[in-house]
C-alpha cells in the first residue's frame, strides 16, 4: 500500500500532508506525555516491527504481491497515538533510504498506514475485548479482527487515492497525468486483494503476536489500559525476547524476496511503458530519493544471486532497524528537553 512518488497529484498529497500535520503534532503531544523516559525503548520496538513486517512480500495469484503492514499491532499494544509516530517513522525512513513509497507521498502512507489504520483498529480492538482477562481467548480474537478491519480500511482508502486521479487530472487526449486507473480498476484490484489474502495475513500475524505474549510476557498486552491514558510499565516486561523475536524476523526477511511481482500500484516507469505505452507525465517526472542507497532493500552489486539478495536484506533490515533507533533518540530527545522546559 505504499503509494510512489508521482502517483498522486500535488492536490491530493498536499491536502493529505497538511491535514496530517495536526495529527502528528497531537500524537507527539500525547505520545510524549504517555511514553516516559524508560519506556521510549517501546516505541522503538513498534516501529522496529512494523518496518521489519513489511519487508515480508507474499504472493498472489495475479502474480502480484503484498506485504503486511504491523499497525494493528503497535496500536493495540502502545494506544493508537504511539502507533502514528511509530508507524510514520518507519514510513518516513522507508521512502528515505529504501525507496519504498514517496516522500511527497508521506503523507496519504500515512493517513492511510499510520493514523487510519492504528486508529480503526485501536477501537475494533477495545469493543471486541471489551474487559476480558489478558489470558482470554477474546482478546487474540480481537487483535486478529482488529488488523483485519483496519487492513482493509486503508486499502480501500489507497484505492480511492488512487483511482481519482485520471478521472480529476488527465491531458486534452485522454491521457492520465498521474495514476492511470480508474476507481472501477484500483478497487476491485487492491480491495479483493486485501479482502481475501492480504487482511487474513495481517489477522494471523497479529493473533500470532498476541497469543505469544499472552503465554511469555502478558505485561505488553497491559502496557495501553483501557481507562488510562498513561503507558504504564508492568512489573515482568520482558523486551529480551521480544528484540530476539524481531531478531528472528530480520534473519528471515529474505523470504520476502522469493515472492516474485510486483505490488499492485506500485509498478516502475517501464512497467508502465509496457502495460500502457506510455509514462504518465506526473510519474515520469516523479523526483527520487538521493538517499536511496538501498533501493528496495537491496545493495547494488550484490543481486547476482539469492544469497547475494538475501545478504542485502538482512542488510538493510539492519540499517533501517539503526535509523528508526536514531529517530526515536531524536523524539526522545526533544521529549526531555520540552520535560524540563514544562518542569
């Protein structure tokens, strides 16, 4: 769901940038007021793994892909606040260094990965779980419903972003300016994509995650209480093995790479060329990241082979790990700064 660079007009990511803007403000705000000094290394942990999940491509039928996003969880463990940042990070550093999504298109990945989706599922979550014991059934359940609910809002969001664009912005002779596909196309394609495969995924992973913590470390499924806005930290938290799970999701990122297509939507310029035999003039003149020194999480020079790719995303799941741990230093860092100025 990571939409590129040139696929949107400047009107709709700048109308999707500007109404994100307040959101992240009131997400720092919160985020910063819940998630104390010694608990900044949670946020890192959220946002650690949602970069990390979406590295796992899997594929489809069509012969296209999709990749979780992890959302659902972070929210459902730090609150839907901590879940913008940590979400938006990892975004941000994505289309950054990696090249996945745009930077002019931060803002509509995170409307739609990083506000919506946290949020729909947040709520699905609590009215599911209701006050059920942290052991009960109801509340993997809950989590697993949550991400598939949430999943599948902000594909079809993505989808609407999307499909309007050659209907609002197109040449004199009919060629589109920006995204070639129509609503009729964009929804059907990435909605049913999602609904069948896509949101199963997200609800399995999710449910994974929580009954594991529900069997060795049930304080992180108490860390966002329902009736409190602070992130309490719970007497036999365990991140040890939480890290050494992440730990184990880089070293298998490179089945990620065994999933062959390309997202739907998210095609190059010559994928373009060929399936309409045209670039679209937005898309063509779409600007690049100069810090994408590890284009989809790959290291030139060293695709040669499988275990060359493999190499490169362990790599780059590695160095994006360091850069989300670099930002959040950062968050924090203003964070304390504004404590003591308040204090």
């Amino acid at each position: 769901m990571h939409i590129p660079d040139g696929f949107l007009s400047p009107q709709t990511w700048g109308t999707l940038g500007l109404g994100m803007i307040p959101v992240w403000i009131a997400s720092a705000i919160k985020t910063a007021r819940n998630l104390k000094i010694k608990q900044v290394p949670l946020l890192s942990l959220g946002a650690a793994f949602t970069f990390v999940i979406m590295m796992f491509n899997i594929p489809l039928p069509n012969g296209t892909t999709l990749h979780p996003a992890g959302a659902a969880l972070v929210a459902v463990i730090l609150g839907p606040w901590a879940a913008v940042i940590g979400v938006t990070i990892a975004l941000v550093i994505q289309a950054l260094f990696f090249g996945d999504g745009g930077l002019m298109a931060i803002g509509a990945n995170s409307f739609n990965m990083a506000f919506v989706m946290p949020f729909v599922a947040y709520y699905v979550y609590r009215m599911i779980s209701g006050s059920s014991a942290v052991t009960s059934s109801r509340r993997w359940i809950a989590a697993a419903v949550a991400a598939y609910i949430s999943v599948n809002v902000s594909a079809l969001l993505t989808a609407v972003e999307l499909g309007i664009q050659p209907m609002l912005y197109h040449t004199a002779d009919g060629r589109a300016l920006f995204f070639p596909y129509a609503l009729s196309q964009t929804v059907p394609a990435i909605t049913i994509a999602h609904l069948l495969f896509g949101g199963i995924v997200e609800a399995v992973v999710t449910a994974m995650v929580v009954i594991y913590f529900q069997k060795v470390n049930q304080p992180m499924l108490e860390l966002y209480p329902h009736k409190s806005e602070k992130v309490h930290v719970q007497s036999g938290l365990n991140l040890k093995k939480v890290w050494a799970a992440i730990g184990g999701l880089i070293l298998l990122s490179p089945l990620g790479v065994l999933a062959t297509g390309s997202v739907w939507g998210e095609w190059s310029t010559e994928e373009f060329q060929n399936m309409l035999g045209y670039v679209p003039e937005g898309i063509s003149k779409a600007p690049g990241s100069k810090l994408n020194f590890f284009p989809d999480y790959s290291v030139p020079g060293w695709a040669a082979n499988f275990t060359g790719t493999a190499a490169g995303y362990i790599l780059s799941a590695v160095v994006g790990l360091l850069l989300i741990f670099t930002a959040i230093y950062i968050f924090n860092r203003f964070q304390t700064k504004g404590d003591r100025v308040n204090g």
